[in-house]
C-alpha cells in the first residue's frame, strides 16, 4: 500500500507533511527509504530519465590560469574554445582555477553536514514564498507536481564593499551562533567564486569581440546567489528526477559536482552526462548572459538525475549583475545583420518573474520577453 503523503497531524514522523498553508515538506531522511513513490514525484513519461545510462558529452577544458597569464597562444585558444561551446550548447569545464582545494573541500564536507541535520533544524533557514533564497526541500512550498528529489539551502552574496560578510550573518541571524564556522567557509567561498567569475568574464568578452574588461566591470559588484544542493538517495529513480530540466535564468553558474554522476545536458535531441571532476568546475551559460551576448551564446536545457546508492551533492554560484543594472548588449553585438533579440531589463525584474510567475524551464527568457513587451505596451 502506497504511504499516505498528505496528512493532518502535527509533524512526527511522515515523510511528507501538510502544513499551515497546505503546502508540503520533503523529509529526505524518511523517503530517501520509500519503496512507493508519492504521486507528486512522478514525471510524466516523456520526462522521466532513460532507464540506460546516458552517454557522456565531450566538454572542453578551459585553462583558466594559461589565458589569465597574457600568453598569446593561451589565450587564443581559450578564445576558440569558449566561443564553440557557448555558441553550441554554452558547458565548459575550468581548471587551473586558482581556488584552493581545501576550500573546495570544507564546502562540500559541511555541506553534508548541513543536510544531514534533522529537519526541524534546518527549517530554521525555511524559505518563504516569493523569494529566491532559504531552505527549500523539494521546492514543495511553490509547486504540488513534477517535485524535484533534493533539497536545497540557497543564500545571497554580495560583492559590494559594505557587504563584505554578508553569508556569514545570513548563517548566524538564521541558524545560529553554532553555524558561525560554516559562514565563515561559505563566506570564502563565494569570495572566491565571485573572483573566478571576473576572471571568466574576461574570456567570454575577449571571445565575443567586445572589451576584455566589459563583462567583469559589468558584473564587479554582482549581487549573486549561491545554492547548495542534496539529492538524496532515490527507491525509484526512474520515476523522478533531482532537478527538472531547465535553463539557468542567471547569468552564469559555477558548479563543483562531489564524486557521484547526475549532471546531464540536453544535446542534439538527446541527454548526455557531465562526468564529476573533483579539480574542475562546470560552467554554463545562463538566460541573462544569453541576453548579453545578444543570443549569440546559449543557454543550455539541462537536469539532475538521481540514483538508489548514494546521495549527491553539488555547489553552484549563480552569477548575478548588480540588481538595479540595465541588462543589454553591448554595441558591437547589434547591426543590421544581428538585430536586437530581447528587451532592455533589470536583473531584479527578471527574478521577480522567476520567483513569482514562471517557473524555469527550456523557454524562461522568451516568455519572459515577452512579458516585459506586453507590460511596456500597456504603458
């Protein structure tokens, strides 16, 4: 007999629970054991992952530090990479990075040690309605169907001079002084993803033909989110999926996967799998970059699988502008031959849209161009 997912009573011990607001709660701890998949879990059939293994998908591995050392063929071929993969599906890989591999390592311990927590603890970050950072489990508390399988603990950052320690308050104010230690390493650690970042943006701009410093003084003081993700071990994982498919509304992410498969692209018609790279990160091309680049680099459909064995854990920082900024391309992207494809708007007016009206899939930043159209044809 199927386990009764919504109930009434106070919160005990089912996996599932209705709350206040009707909405539900994913306790990892106890589904992650569930031989019957609730019903809000299940993807439609042509959604569902293959029950084959998918093949792997050749991603160029860019040398960050040979193209920031000025050499010529370095950075020539850094160039061409770039511009290949983001004009097809926008993956790339970065090594040579420069962050610190124990860095990289106290983030993904304590991250385990987070979600690892019971889960009246962590409901202390609980995110609420509306906005785009907190814990999430399962996302239950904006959707009732298609749920993904993880969880997620999601935080701002700010590269601005008077927000210098902004993750490491949201981890006292939220969890308490006992979650000090683990602000402190995500503090470092967005320092680090937002200087990577910059780094980054040098390339992309030098690839695209514009200003090497146009993008990374773009986003200098970026307003970005960072989200730790945990999908946890799977009864039925080829009824469900860790996180639907969907392209990335931000500008770019910088994902550092653990040692467990999950990542996969969707490429000529068919998915295929990143390969985790303890010493490499993975960085694709988001909506507002793509709008940068006036659509010339694209962002690509992409989804988390899960498995039965083991959970799976994963950081990303999502580049974000600074949220008042006027996204648009520069002028060497627009001519005659190359129109402009999306509207003028503001990172903050996009997330609104995310967060609040859309949720994100394969045609985000279309529709939401054209709502934005509609909204200033009114006016």
């Amino acid at each position: 007999m199927a386990i009764d997912c919504i109930i009434q009573n106070p919160p005990t011990m089912p996996s599932l629970i209705e709350h206040q607001q009707t909405s539900l709660v994913f306790d990892s701890l106890v589904l992650q054991n569930e031989t019957n998949m609730p019903q809000q879990f299940i993807w439609p059939d042509h959604e569902k992952p293959n029950s084959q293994k998918s093949k792997e998908l050749d991603v160029p591995t860019l040398d960050l530090g040979g193209f920031l050392s000025g050499h010529s063929g370095s950075v020539k071929e850094a160039c061409r990479l770039v511009g290949e993969a983001c004009e097809n599906h926008g993956f790339f890989l970065v090594v040579n990075h420069g962050v610190d591999a124990s860095l990289i390592s106290d983030a993904q311990r304590y991250m385990g040690l987070f979600f690892e927590l019971p889960l009246s603890k962590k409901l202390r970050a609980q995110r609420k309605v509306g906005e785009s950072c907190g814990y999430a489990s399962s996302f239950t508390e904006r959707f009732s169907s298609k749920l993904p399988w993880k969880e997620t603990l999601s935080f701002h950052f700010s590269a601005e001079e008077n927000s210098y320690n902004i993750v490491e308050e949201y981890f006292k104010s939220k969890m308490g002084e006992e979650f000090v230690q683990l602000g402190k390493v995500y503090q470092d650690y967005c320092n680090a993803m937002s200087r990577l970042s910059l780094g980054i943006m040098e390339l992309l701009g030098m690839s695209l033909g514009v200003s090497r410093s146009h993008f990374k003084e773009f986003f200098k003081d970026n307003n970005s989110i960072m989200r730790l993700n945990y999908y946890p071990p799977c009864q039925k994982p080829d009824l469900t999926l860790g996180t639907g498919p969907h392209c990335d509304p931000t500008s770019l992410t910088i994902l550092h996967q653990d040692k467990v498969s999950g990542l996969e692209v969707f490429v000529e018609n068919e998915w295929r799998s990143i390969a985790p790279d303890s010493n490499a990160f993975v960085v694709n091309i988001g909506d507002t970059f793509m709008a940068l680049s006036n659509g010339r680099y694209k962002s690509c459909l992409h989804r988390a699988v899960v498995n039965n064995k083991c959970p799976r854990k994963s950081l990303a920082f999502f580049l974000c502008p600074k949220r008042d900024k006027v996204v648009s391309p520069p002028e060497e992207l627009v001519d005659e031959n190359n129109p402009r494809v999306y509207p003028d708007f503001t990172w903050s007016t996009f997330l609104e849209f995310t967060q609040k009206h859309y949720r994100a899939d394969m045609n985000t930043l279309q529709a939401f161009s054209n709502w934005v159209q509609q909204k200033t044809s009114r006016t």
